[in-house]
C-alpha cells in the first residue's frame, strides 16, 4: 500500500453524503483535500474544518464539473492552492426519481452532464499531470444502479453504467503511467440522496439496512493506497447485486 501523506486529492461533489465522508478519510490517512462544491458553500467549508483538524491541508473549491471551462479554473486553484492533484474522486451527482415514461429530454441530459460527462472532463483535466509524475490515482463513484437499474430510473442508471465502461477505458489507457482507475457502486448510503427518495428502502438489500458513509470510504482509502488493482468495480451494496 503507498502511502498517501503529502499526496493532493481532489473530491468533486466533497461537501456531503459520500463525497464529504471520502475526503475526511482520505485527509485521516494524510493527504490534502480540495473539496469541490457547485452550491453547498457551507457545507463545504466545514468538511475542510474538518479536515484541517486531523492536522491537514484543505480548501473548498466552486465549480460545476459539467462544465469544462468551470473546471479548468478549479483544477488551477488546487494546484495553486495545494500543488499537483495525485487522487481524483470523481463523486459529483445529482438523482431525480422518475418513472421512464415520466423522464424529459432535458432531465435525461442533465443527468448524463452531471453524472457522467463531468467524470471524463474531470479526468482529462488532470491526467497529463499525473502522466509526467507516473503516478496517480483515480476513484469513480458509480452505483448499484449500473448493475440492476436500481430505485432512481432509466436516466441515472445510464449514467452509472456509462462511468463504468470510461473507468475500464481509462483504467487501460493510463495502465503504463503508474496510473490506476477503479470504480466504486455503492446501493443505498445512508444520504440525503438516498433518505429523500422514495422509492430507496432498506427491503431492497438482503441485509435489511441502509450502508453508512464510512463503509464507501474506506474502499476509497483503499484504492487510493493500492498499487495493483485498476479496471475494476467494487460493489459496496449490502448483497443487492452478486457476481
């Protein structure tokens, strides 16, 4: 396992639920974190306080990863702020429960921008860097959605589906560099993403609860430490789906 003191992560979508609990941990096992935010400033400020009280380096950093010029002008604050991003988390996402029939042409495209297009624009930002350091580490939040269709609907588990075959693609692509790219699909955290839907209840997973935040972490922790594994999925879903 590396060791990730020193190293710089970038967290999208870091101010809460999954995203917040990946960047306290990954600041717990001694990185510094650049927790990126769209709206949710203060939620976003106190996961740094947070983090600045294990004894790391923080900053909350707006933008909207949908949109690359957004991005370009936070991946320069980070680096700015605390030097080369060596971890990307790409967790950014949003959910709106519909019925198929009931999905619009405009929520069907937002869904993909937000969930999915953010993952590659993210990660083409910073991946020339970590190929001159032959180094790096990337983390793809997907979901047990991508495997089963899930609670949400058709417009989001196309989304989850889609960053599962960019993380094998990506995952070959970058192989050589000293790069790996593995994917996270977690069903039903106990989120406001999960608690205001609903159509998410704990009857769906053969262990008869909700999963805790920390559960999704610490496989995050994990992968980012992990020299060998690349190109896979990791189910943290409670037995939903077995393969």
């Amino acid at each position: 396992m590396s060791d990730l003191k020193n190293r710089v992560a970038l967290v999208t979508g870091g101010s809460r639920g999954i995203g917040a609990g990946i960047a306290i941990a990954l600041a717990r096992a001694g990185a510094d974190v650049a927790v990126n935010y769209r709206e949710q400033a203060v939620a976003a400020r106190s996961v740094c306080a947070e983090i600045a009280s294990v004894g790391r380096k923080a900053i909350a950093v707006q933008a909207d990863v949908s949109r690359a010029q957004e991005i370009t002008g936070m991946v320069s604050e980070v680096e700015t702020s605390l030097g080369s991003i060596d971890i990307l988390v790409n967790n950014a996402a949003i959910a709106q429960p519909r019925p198929f029939e009931e999905i619009t042409e405009t929520e069907w495209d937002e869904i993909l921008s937000v969930n999915l297009k953010s993952v590659f624009l993210v990660t083409q930002a910073v991946i020339a860097g970590m190929r001159t350091r032959k180094w790096g580490r990337i983390i793809n939040l997907s979901s047990v959605a991508a495997q089963t269709g899930g609670a949400v609907g058709a417009h989001y588990a196309a989304s989850k589906a889609g960053i599962i075959g960019l993380t094998h693609s990506c995952a070959s692509s970058f192989v050589k560099d000293g790069i790996t790219v593995n994917a996270i699909a977690p069903a039903l955290i106990e989120t406001d993403m999960v608690t205001s839907n609903p159509n998410a209840s704990p009857r769906l997973i053969p262990m008869g609860h909700f999963g805790k935040v920390d559960d999704v972490a610490s496989i995050a922790v994990m992968l980012a430490g992990n020299e060998y594994i690349t190109g896979q999925t990791i189910s943290v879903n409670g037995g939903w789906y077995m393969t």
